[in-house]
C-alpha cells in the first residue's frame, strides 16, 4: 500500500511537471485563441470574426463583397437618449473602430480578384466626414455610390434619417465594360425591409447588384453579415458561392427584432 501511495504521489507529480510545462509553452507561443480557426462554410452563416473568415479566402477568389460595417460612429455622435427595443438591439452588436474597419478593407481587397466589386455601406456621418484614410494603399477606386432610399422614417435630432448609401469600389483595373452588365440600376433604390435585424440591408438591392457584377459559379464575400440578407439575395440569383460570417448568429438578432 505505502509504495502504491508513493508511486501515486510520484504519477501525479511527473503529470503535474508535465502540464505546468506544456502550460508555460503554450504561453510563449505566439498564438491568440481568437486566431484558431475553423473553416468557413459556404452559403450558410459562419459564427465567426470576419477577419478570420478573410484570412482563410484565397488571393483574388472572390468576384464582389458587401461590407457593413458596425459604426458607433453616427449614434456616439447623436447622442440618441431614448433608445427604444431596435437601438438598445442595435447597441449590443459589436462596434468596431476604424483599424478594425481598416483591416477589414484591406484584406477584403486581397480576396477580390482584379476589377472585382466592394460595396461598402455608409451611413450619414461617414458620407459626409469620407472614408478616403481606409482606402489608403489598396487598389479600390470610387466608381459610383447608390442611395438607399428606406421608405421608412428613422431617428434623427433634427431631419430624421430615411436613407443610407452604398459607396461603390472596384479593384484595379477599373472598368465596366464587360464586368458591369446591367446599366439600369438606378442610383436612388427604394426598398422597404423586415425588422429581422437592427441593420438588415436591402435583399432585392443586393440581388441586382450580385447579379449586375458577377457570374454564375463566382464567389461573394459579406465579413459582416448580420441578418444575411447578402446570402439571401446570393440564393434569388443562384449559382454563386457564398462566404460570410458574424460574431453573433442570425437567430440572435431575430429575437432582438
Ligand atoms: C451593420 S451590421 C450588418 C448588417 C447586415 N448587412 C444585414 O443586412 O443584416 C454589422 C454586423 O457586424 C457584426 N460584427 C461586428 N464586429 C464583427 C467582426 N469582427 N466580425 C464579424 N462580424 C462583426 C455585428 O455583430 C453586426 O451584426
């Protein structure tokens, strides 16, 4: 019994040794939890940081993506009190700073292939300050933006917000002839959307757009997807392959609406 005892104290030390030394490896490694990933899967919802979702796209695979990002922005700098049940949802999503917004450019530019689409949404606050400082050093030029025009009267401290803006960003080259096929697009859209989510953008606006910029078989990317109204338009076009991802999963936002 007492050498059992003693080989038991010996076992549980050597383990012990073992564990704090595996402990104090793992430690000096360079490695952040946030940065093990899993692979995305396509056409569904990823639980994940867009950024991490990016970082496992190949180089020029995808032909457009939707970025909307979650500005504090436009709310710090309204100072809205009274926030009813959509600000308090619309508050609780994660806000990003604008390195964050810059990373997610940046390697959004590295996904698309040369001539493809990012269609970056804006609300009123970006519009006016511009968000020239995130295009900095990538190949993204301005070649045309869109007015979302919501149906729908929002907050405001003085005119209340009706609608919200699409900047339209292609790689280099720059070119619509033969990449842009639909030239009837107009640039005021009018579309009412569901409460499904805080922010959820319009899905017949992006289904035309996915469809004007690229072909079937072609990858679209949405790092930021939110209620995933990008997936459902990717699925009314059909024949393109999905990519997005969100900290939070749609189901989240729907019981928040
Ligand atoms: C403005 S909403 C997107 C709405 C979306 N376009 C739609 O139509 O429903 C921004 C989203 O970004 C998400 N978000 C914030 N930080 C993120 C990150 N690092 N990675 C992925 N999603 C993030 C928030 O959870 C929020 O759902």
């Amino acid at each position: 019994m007492a050498t059992n005892k003693l080989e038991g104290t010996k076992v549980s030390l050597t383990v012990g040794a073992v564990f704090d030394r595996a402990v104090a490896q793992a430690a000096a490694l360079p490695v952040r939890l946030s940065s093990v990933t899993i692979p995305p899967k396509p056409d569904t919802a990823n639980i994940m940081s867009g950024l991490d979702l990016l970082a496992q796209l190949e180089d020029g695979s995808a032909a457009a993506a939707f970025f909307d990002p979650q500005y504090r922005g436009v709310l710090d700098h309204l100072g809205y009190g009274n926030e009813r049940s959509r600000q308090k949802a619309r508050a609780a999503l994660a806000p990003m700073d604008e390195a964050t917004i810059g990373a997610f450019i940046s390697d959004l530019e590295r996904v698309l292939r040369p001539s493809g689409h990012l269609f970056l949404w804006l609300d009123k606050y970006h519009l006016v300050e511009g968000v020239l400082p995130w295009l900095a050093g990538t190949q993204f030029n301005k070649v045309d933006m869109i007015t979302w025009d919501k149906g729908r009267v929002g907050m405001g401290c003085r005119s209340r917000r009706k609608s919200e803006h699409l900047l339209v960003l292609q790689k280099t080259p720059t070119r619509a002839k033969g990449i842009w096929l639909d030239h009837c697009i107009p640039d005021v859209w009018r579309e009412v959307v569901g409460r499904d989510h805080a922010h959820t953008k319009p899905v017949e606006l992006q289904r035309t757009l996915i469809a004007a910029t690229t072909r079937s078989g072609d990858v679209v990317v949405d790092p930021a997807a939110g209620s995933y109204s990008v997936l459902k338009a990717c699925r009314q076009v059909g024949g393109r392959r999905f990519y997005g991802a969100d900290l939070v999963g749609p189901e989240i936002d729907q019981a928040a609406a």
